[in-house]
DNA sequence: TATGTTTATCGTAATATTGCAATATAAGTA
DNA sequence: TACTTATATTGCAATATTACGATAAACATA
C-alpha cells in the first residue's frame, strides 16, 4: 500500500495526473509564472527569485522538465530553460473540453 | 524540511497549486471524467466503477470536494456529487491565459 | 592549472499521500 | 427494533514528496 495503482488506470488518465501533478506545487507554478514574465528563456537568476535553496529549486526544475512542461539545458553557466507550450496546451484543451461538456450537461442537481 | 513552504509564495499560487493538486491523481481524474460521463448526478455506483476500495474512493471524492472540484453531499443512502463548474473554469481560465501569452512571446530558444 | 560560478546529484530528515481493514454513522425497510 | 445498504471515519503501514546541506560536475577565466 502506498503507492498510487496506476496500473489500474488508463494511460490516458495516468499521463494527465502525471502532468498535472507536476503543476501541483506552488514552487512550480511560481517557476512556470517566472518563465512566462521574463523575455527571455535564459534566466539563470531563477534561483534568486524563489525562497528556497538552490537544489531544491534544481529539483523542482527537473520534475517539471521530466513532466514535459518545461524543456531546455544547462548552457554553460547558465539555465537556459522555457515553458513547453504543447504540454500547456494540452492541459488548456483538457479542461476546455470538460467545461464544454459541463455546459451542455446543465442539470447539475447539487 | 519536509512541508511545502507555502507562506513563502502568493495566495494565488497556493490557490492554484491546491487546486491542481487535487486533479494530479488518476483516481481523481477517473472520478472526475465518471462524474461528466452519467447523466445523472447521483452516482452511487463510483465505487464499483473505480478499481480501488470503498474507503478508498470516499477519501478520494473527499480531496476533490475539500479542493472545491465537486460539490454536493450524501442524499439518504445515495451520493449526489457533481462537478463544481467553477472550478473547472479557474482551470481552463488560466491555461487559456498561459496559452495566450505564450503565443504572444514565440521567443523560444530551447 | 587554479579559481570562481552555476547547476546537478547524493544523502537524509521531516512531512504528506495512498490505500485498506475495521469500524462507525446514517438512512431506509421489514 | 432489528436488519440491510451506503458512505464516512479511524488507525496504520507502505510509499512518495519536500527541502536542504554537502558535494560533484561543468564551464569560463585569470
């Protein structure tokens, strides 16, 4: 017990939590919300703008990455990280569509 | 060490990361899209259609309605959830938005 | 080569999440 | 009242996540 039993999900169902998961952490979406601000993609001073220790940042940069959500490298000294903009797309379309889908419903009882 | 730091981040980006949160799971995910799927809200039967027990099922629809994704209540010996439009919208709003300024940007170097 | 700068990784402690058996609660029905 | 059905709660074990200090790795430059 434990750990979550994707086994008995579909891929479909797992993929998305997987995905949205990533985003399921202020630090990450404080990350995500830098990368869109700045202009451009090398930001190597991310480190200095969230209150917490480099290698935690290095990690929350790495769940994000290995997500899908952000893509990029290490450039010599400096990150050269940004946004993946099919993985945000794909979680807009997501609940884009759920939303459709609730409107024609419309015979919410609660 | 160990708690997310949430003091340190914005109210919006704690908001936004409970919210997430909630859906970063498959089982949430297979709740969430059961719950669009019937026609009716009430929905006695999630629990056999999720491959996990019923105490299981009962913290999952728990999370969801703490998080504000589902709103309803135990109706006599039935559940009447259902999905919580807001929410959903929230969701889509800010991913339309992230989106949008990425389209916006179409500076990607990685 | 040595030094400084930047990011990644390792190791580990604290905390949170997931899942279920057992049990409780609540409501309907005989 | 006793019984059945449906959901919630409790308690706990297994696992995952979060965070950081220490250290490594990669690169630039003196």
């Amino acid at each position: 017990m434990g750990a979550t039993k994707t086994e008995h999900f579909t891929d479909k169902q797992n993929a998305l939590a997987t995905l949205i998961k990533a985003l399921g952490h202020p630090a990450r979406i404080a990350i995500v919300e830098y990368l869109l601000k700045v202009d451009d993609c090398i930001c190597g001073d991310i480190v200095n703008e969230l209150p917490l220790s480099q290698p935690t940042v290095s990690q929350h940069l790495k769940e994000l990455k290995t997500a899908g959500l952000i893509k990029g490298n290490v450039e010599g000294n400096a990150i050269c990280y940004c946004i993946d903009e099919k993985a945000i797309d794909k979680l807009r379309d997501y609940f884009a569509h759920i939303s459709t889908k609730l409107e024609k419903k419309k015979n919410n009882c609660c």
